[in-house]
C-alpha cells in the first residue's frame, strides 16, 4: 500500500493530462501556466526553505568526523575526515558532492557464526552515482531548447552520450543507465525489509514521478515522434516571458512537461531538497578545530548557581552529625 498509493497518484497525473490536453484541449493550461506555476512554487520554496536553514539556530560544533583529529606535532591528522580548516572542509564537501563519499564507505554487517563481520556494500553508492550523473546529463542535454543556438558543451555532452550510435536516432546512453537506477532504487525500497520498514509513501512518489518523466521522454524519443520545432519554440517562448501555444506538438509531450513541473513544485517540500541542504547541513560545512578554538554557546544567558562552599556553609553541621567529611570546620 505504501507504494500503491504514491503510483496512482502518478497514473491519475497522466491521465488528469491526457483528458485536459486531448480531450478538453487546454493547451495554454498544461503548455503555460502550470509551468509557470511550477517555477513559481520551486523558487519561491526553495527559497524558503534556504532562508529557514540559514535562521535556524548552530549553537555548537557539531561536524561529523570519523578520522583522527588535529591534536599534537607527532600525531598525523586526517584532513579531509576530520579537517581543522576551511581548505578540508571544501575539499570534503566536494567529494561529498560529486562522488558521495560518505555512502562510498557503506558497510553492511551480518553474523558469521557467533562473529559479527563487516562487508563494502557498493550497490546504493553506484545506483546512487548512477541516478545522480545521468540525471545532469539529461538535464544538460535539455538546454538545447532553452538557446536559439545550441552551446558547444551542450553540443559535446550529445555527442559523448550517444557515442556508441546504436539505432536511429541514436539511443543515449544516460536514458538508460537514468531508468536502471530509478528501477533499482524502487526494487531495494520494497525487497530489503529494513529499508522497506523505514520507507513511506513520500518516498516512493518522488520515484515514480522520476520514472513517469524518463518514460514519457524515452517515448518521445524512440517511438511516438514529437514536432521537435515545435518543443523548442514552446519552450523559448516560456524562456523569454513571450508564452505561445504551438499546436500539434502532442500529447506525449504536455504529459512529459507536466510531470516535470510537479517535480519542480514538489521538490521544495520534500526529501529532495537535500541537494541545496548539504551546503548548509553543519555536520559536513564546520572544521573541527575544538581542541584550537572554544566554541561557547552564543545564546548561553548567567545562571545562579549553588557552588560547593555554599552547600556545605548550608549544611555543615548536619554534614558533621552524619559523618561525611567537610572541607572547613
């Protein structure tokens, strides 16, 4: 049920498409306005959500560090694990990035006998890498449509990505390696019982929108042919606020675009939004300099307190009558 749910959200978004667009005809609708609507919501959430981050409250150091940190001469620290300045901390932050270092290092553990054993387990950072690289490239690749004149890099990133030039049109090799790491992503929410304990509906709608959008555009693609002209002068005309409704485009399309904008407009309100979160999660983006520097809690206000003088000049004699030792007589 916890996936049921999420893929007939997505089937009732199709389907919501077909029926405005083919049936009732309203182009400027899906074609304009919910894209607009779309990047409304994204921005203005986005936007939001980065202001509530940066507003909320870092009273104390708290980096995550699993290697030795900067102490005495002799000692080696670990700068990229545990960097104590801002040179480690960038570097980490780039790995964590663009190769996911931390979920490189995945272990899985499991009882051989009566030892507990440890093990690389290679397959989420790879689907991972996978979801995340191909993802870029597609989206570069998009950028075709959003210029009068295709950019070289875009024109290069085509190229690399069709390299093998197999079928006609050339099938791109980011299409498929994009749906592989989506399916996986579904198949280990639902076959791993510990992930599957831990998953919710939310998590799985994100995945069927994502595969719903890569669908629709492989379709586009390789079997229902689309008037491309016609996709770029649309889009253009979004780009440049001067919005016109191209007629014959096709249903495919609006269907594919739609499904993009409710990815835009859902992004900020979900898991998803860890992209821009990363940057400003204080585990990763803080040097861990405590034994350089004392970190003291800005928001501390003066406490009264009850020192030990105090205690015993209270209850001295009744500290004597009981026999517990008192530092003045």
């Amino acid at each position: 049920m916890k996936a049921l749910l999420p893929f007939l959200a997505v089937v009732f978004l199709v389907l919501l498409v077909i029926a405005g667009v083919k049936a009732a005809g309203l182009y400027f609708v899906f074609g304009v306005l919910v894209p607009y609507a779309a990047a409304a919501v994204f921005l203005l959430g986005f936007v939001y959500r980065v202001v509530k981050w940066g507003k909320t409250p870092v009273p104390f150091h708290i980096p995550t560090t699993c290697g030795q940190q900067k102490s005495l001469p002799w000692i080696k620290p670990n700068g990229i694990e545990n960097p104590s300045g801002t040179g480690g901390v960038v570097i980490r932050m780039l790995l964590e990035v663009f190769l996911f270092r931390s979920l490189f290092k995945n272990r899985k553990t499991k009882m051989k006998g009566e030892y507990l054993t440890y093990a690389w387990a290679p397959w989420l950072w790879l689907s991972g890498m996978a979801f995340h690289w191909s993802f870029l490239f597609i989206v570069i690749r998009h950028l075709r449509f959003f210029f009068q004149s295709v950019p070289v890099p875009v024109q290069a990133i085509e190229h690399l990505d069709s390299i093998l030039n197999w079928g006609v049109p050339a099938l791109y090799i980011t299409d498929v390696i994009f749906l592989a790491a989506v399916t996986y992503l579904f198949l280990r929410r639902v076959t791993l019982s510990q992930v599957k304990a831990i998953t919710l509906p939310a998590d799985f709608f994100p995945l069927f929108l994502l595969f719903g959008i890569g669908a629709s555009g492989v379709l586009m693609r390789y079997y229902t042919r689309v008037d491309v002209v016609g996709v770029k002068e649309l889009v253009m005309g979004l780009v440049s606020l001067h919005p016109a409704v191209v007629s014959g485009i096709g249903t495919i399309f609006y269907i594919h675009l739609f499904l993009i904008s409710t990815l835009f407009a859902y992004f900020p309100w979900s898991k998803l939004v860890h992209a821009g979160g990363v940057f400003l999660s204080p585990t990763r983006n803080l040097s861990n300099n405590s034994r350089v520097v004392r970190h003291v809690n800005p928001w501390s206000y003066p406490v009264k307190v009850h020192t030990y003088e105090e205690y015993e000049d209270d209850f001295r004699e009744k500290m004597k009558m009981a026999g517990v030792p008192v530092e003045r007589e």
